[in-house]
C-alpha cells in the first residue's frame, strides 16, 4: 500500500474547515476554489493552467462552482481512455449542531464539545475513545472522499507517465439537492470528449457507506447505483359544505387511502441481481386549503420515494398505478358502506354514492386534452412558462401541481378523479452488466485492486452492486432503455421548463460506475463521523490499484 493516511486526513481536516452547506451564498464557491488552487499550486497545472478549470454552474438561482481538473497521461504515447473521479462539495446543514455549530468544521474540537453539550450513545462514546474516527459536518459525506481524489490527482500529476490514458476529476456542488453541480459538469465533460478526444472507461465515485446492519463490520464497494423516482398525485375531489358531507368527495380521504397501500408496502420493492430495495415511503401528503372554511378541499398532493434496482421508470409508473387503483376502489368501497350504515341509523332512504374510480397518468391527461382542443398544448405550454417566470424558485413538485390543475380544469367532466405524475428529479438506477466490456474491465480490475489491499485493510472489504443511497453517479450512465426514459419525460409535467433530464449527455457518457467511498456512520446527523483507516488508507490505495490497472 502506498502511505495516503496522513496526506488525506490532513486535507480532509482543511476541507472540513470551509463550511460548504449547500446553498449558502458563497459557500460552495468558497470551497471550489480552495481546490482550484490546490490544484494551480502544482507543477503540472502551472504547465497547463487550462486543465485547472473552475466551472459557474449553468441554469442555477445561486452562483456557486464546480472545481474540476485533469491530466493526460503519457504512458506508451499516451490513449483516450479517460477515467472520472467524481465527489461532491456540498454538505448538508449544520442546524444539529445547535449553538454549537462553529464546532461543526473543527474535527479536532468536536469530540469534546458532544461529550459535553449533547447527550450521545455508548456507541459515540465508544468510537470517541477509540481514536478510529473523525467527527465533523461532511467528514463523512464526502469530504474524505474528495481528498482522497485531490491527493491522487496530485501523484499523477507528478508522474503522467503512469498512465496510458487520462484523468479528470470532478468536484462538485449541489449534490445534496438539485444536482446543478453534476449536471453544469456534463457540458464540459461532452466538450472535452470532442475536444481532446476523450473516451469515458470509468467512473469512480467516492461517496460515503455504512454498515448495513448494527453488527456488520465490513466495508463496501459498490458497483452501480439504485435509482430513484418520485411518484406523485394530484387528487380533484369534489367539495361540500360541512352540513352535506356526504356529497363531498374529500381528496384527504382518497391520498390517506393512497399512502395506506402504498408506504412501506413490500410489493414495490425491486429485487434485482439478489439485492432488494427498501419498499415507498411517503414524502409528502397535503391539501392545499390556505386557511379554514368549513368547506371541505378541493385538491390534495401525496408524492412517494420509489427505489429501483432493475425497474425502468416506466415499470414503477405501472405497477404505482396498480397501487393508486387498488386504494380508489376501497375508498369508493367504504364511502358506501359508511353512507348505508349512516342512512340506517339515521332512518334515511339509501342511495348509491356517484364516485367512480377515476385514475389518469399525466401523459393520458394531456392527451384526452388535446384530442378536445388543438389548442391545449400551446395553453399549456404558455401556462408553463409564465409560472416558472413567476417564480423561478418554486418547489418542483408544487410547480408540477399546479401544472396538473390546470390542465385538470380544462376537462368537460368535472367529476373528482386523480392524476399521477413524476414530481420530482429522476435519479437513475445504474446496473452493470457483465456482458459489456467496459464493465467487465471495470469489475476485474476493483476485485484485483481490493485483493491486493485486503491484507493490510484491517477490514473485509465486500463488493456489492447497487450503492444504496442516492449519488450523483446517477448522472453519468443510462441502464434504462430509450422508450422507458421517453415515458418518464412525458409523465413530468415540469419537463422542459424547469426539469430536463439530460439524456443525449448522459447518453454520450455513459460510462461504468464505480464507488469506491468513505465509510462511516451517522451521516447527515450531528454524529457522522469517518473511519480513518478505511477511508484516508483503504480508499485511495483501492483506487489507486483500480486506475493503473485500467490504464496500463
Ligand atoms: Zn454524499
């Protein structure tokens, strides 16, 4: 193993010390262009100043950066194969720190300050004693992570000669929420593949894992990535006043039936390859009644956190649909039941209740609407657009409901009924494939590269296929077909104002994924802490391995 221990524990301390919370004014900036001059006091970018690029995202509300850099290595002349090392910036907030919140960028520091301040497990208490771990706002996520790749970067900038082809890596902002940074990142990424001839072979990522159970003590590689889709609805009820409830249709009953077949329901795991993900949970579940009336809503919204392994986006639309039916069925079911029980005791003649069940997809919606008028999808198109002008920073998936109700004002029929649609941003499920050649290459040479480092790695290190936590590497390959992506765009009512997916990139990229990342526990909480052997050691000594075998 080569000695990185000290180099990266240094750097991550540095880095730990620039809060770079993601979306502060300035502070992802601040944090960039710390590693753009980390890079331009190195030999090698002093020679070729171009290569150290600190990159403006594009089509972003804030002014914040990418640091990006990279080498050409020279080995045998030199080759096109290219490989990406990619991290995040960003962190989360650090409001868990309370009045302690300065200490959240001092590693050193830190450990005391819990002890003190803050009531903490015997766990904590244990890994505090044990000297293992560094404690810190994104030590964990991902800033171990990203030194890890700067010393890396710095070696081969040192000794090109190493490497029959090249290096890029990528530092990026806006991981933890609109992956402005990711996606600002793939312009020159689809450049420098014109420019310089680039031939994207690898991805390797180096975003942070944990256990998976209390008691596991290995640590992960994983290949690939499980992919997340946000299935929303926009529930139309029809309204009453209080005195007649009965002739209301309350959405808040119809989405609280939706949430009960839905959260945590097994049947929408995906099981792919052996490893399954976890079932839905709701995101959100709402109407959009401003202030009391004794009127019941006329609308309500309920989205969900879909996992997938092996499900493309137009199989999860399905099998959700199947779902929200079962769930408008027995609310229709019950509404009756009670409505009879009701009429009984009240001595009232029973009669059956109007509602159908009623479920479009937002693609069926807008069609039925354009076969009624030519002139819809240019309404709708307007409508768009002069909402996102309104308010350029509105919530996505309230922006994607307004966009439904409108559409759903437009119909003859003004019976209740629901529409589902994607809310939210789709992050892609990343599947290697054996079959392919470049994933091939990929998988060999991470399983040489950990059987190398095992013996001094003080941990088994395990190989798993899908990075369970969602990461940027979603952007950088496509393992779902065309038609399926096609589907996903027309179910996004934000598609094209405020959400493209940009697949003709990605799809000039797609590359095989890797990551090869820190470990810890508790990220994103007060506690996330990093295991210093593993990921100032371990991690870059892996990676190191896995990037000479592939450009040798
Ligand atoms: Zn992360």
């Amino acid at each position: 193993m080569v000695d990185f221990f000290h180099e990266v524990e240094d750097l991550t301390k540095n880095l730990v010390g620039i809060q770079s919370v993601n979306t502060a004014p300035g502070q992802e900036t601040a944090i960039a262009g710390y590693i753009h001059q980390y890079y331009a006091e190195l030999e090698y970018f002093k020679n070729y100043p171009e290569r150290n690029i600190l990159q403006p995202t594009t089509g972003d509300l804030l002014e914040r950066h990418n640091a990006i850099s990279y080498i050409k290595g020279t080995k045998q002349g030199g080759s096109d194969q290219t490989i990406i090392l990619l991290g995040h910036i960003d962190t989360v907030g650090i409001e868990d720190f309370r009045d302690f919140s300065d200490y959240a960028t001092k590693p050193d520091q830190l450990p005391a300050i819990l002890k003190e301040h803050f009531s903490l497990s015997q766990e904590v208490l244990d890994d505090i004693e044990s000297g293992r771990y560094m404690f810190g706002r994104g030590a964990l996520d991902m800033k171990a992570g990203v030194a890890g790749h700067m010393v890396l970067m710095k070696h081969f900038s040192r000794h090109p000669e190493q490497l029959c082809g090249n290096l890029i890596a990528i530092h990026e902002c806006d991981e933890e929420s609109g992956s402005k940074g990711i996606l600002s990142a793939l312009d020159l990424l689809v450049e420098l593949s014109e420019r310089e001839g680039f031939d994207y072979i690898a991805a390797i990522n180096a975003d942070y894992s944990t256990n998976h159970t209390p008691d596991d003590q290995n640590v992960y590689v994983y290949h690939g990535s499980i992919g997340k889709l946000l299935p929303t609805i926009s529930v139309f009820g029809k309204e009453a006043h209080v005195g007649q409830s009965f002739a209301a249709f309350d959405p808040n009953l119809l989405i609280a039936m939706v949430t009960r077949q839905v959260s945590l329901n097994p049947i929408m795991s995906d099981q792919a390859k052996g490893e399954t993900t976890l079932p839905p949970i709701s995101l959100k579940q709402a109407d959009q009644k401003e202030k009391y009336t004794v009127q019941t809503a006329l609308n309500a919204l309920a989205y969900y956190n879909v996992f997938s392994h092996g499900r493309t986006p137009s199989e999860v639309l399905d099998l959700f649909r199947d779902q929200v039916i079962i769930a408008y069925d027995e609310t229709i079911e019950l509404l009756q039941q009670r409505y009879d029980a009701y009429c009984q005791m009240a001595g009232s003649e029973q009669s059956q209740l109007p509602w159908k069940t009623r479920v479009y997809t937002w693609e069926e919606l807008a069609e039925e609407l354009t076969e009624q008028s030519s002139e819809f999808p240019k309404e709708l198109e307007k409508f768009k657009h002069d909402l996102h002008e309104k308010d350029r920073a509105m919530d996505m998936r309230m922006f994607s409901h307004e966009v439904v109700k409108f559409a759903w004002k437009k119909r003859a029929d003004t019976s209740p009924g629901l529409v589902i649609h994607f809310g939210g941003v789709y992050n892609a499920r990343v599947e290697t494939m054996p079959e392919s050649d470049n994933d091939k290459r990929l998988l060999d040479s991470v399983a040489q590269a950990i059987a190398s480092i095992q013996p001094q790695a003080k941990r088994s290190i395990k190989t798993r296929l899908f990075y369970p936590y969602i990461s940027d590497a979603s952007f950088l390959a496509v393992s779902d077909d065309v038609a399926s992506l096609k589907r996903l765009e027309l179910n996004m009512p934000s598609y094209g104002t405020k959400y493209i997916h940009e697949l003709d990139k990605i799809l000039q990229i797609d590359v095989p994924i890797v990551n090869i990342g820190t470990f810890g526990k508790d990220g994103h909480m007060l506690t996330e802490r990093v295991d210093k052997w593993h990921s100032f050691q371990n991690v870059p000594n892996i990676s190191y391995q896995t990037i000479l075998k592939l450009l040798d």
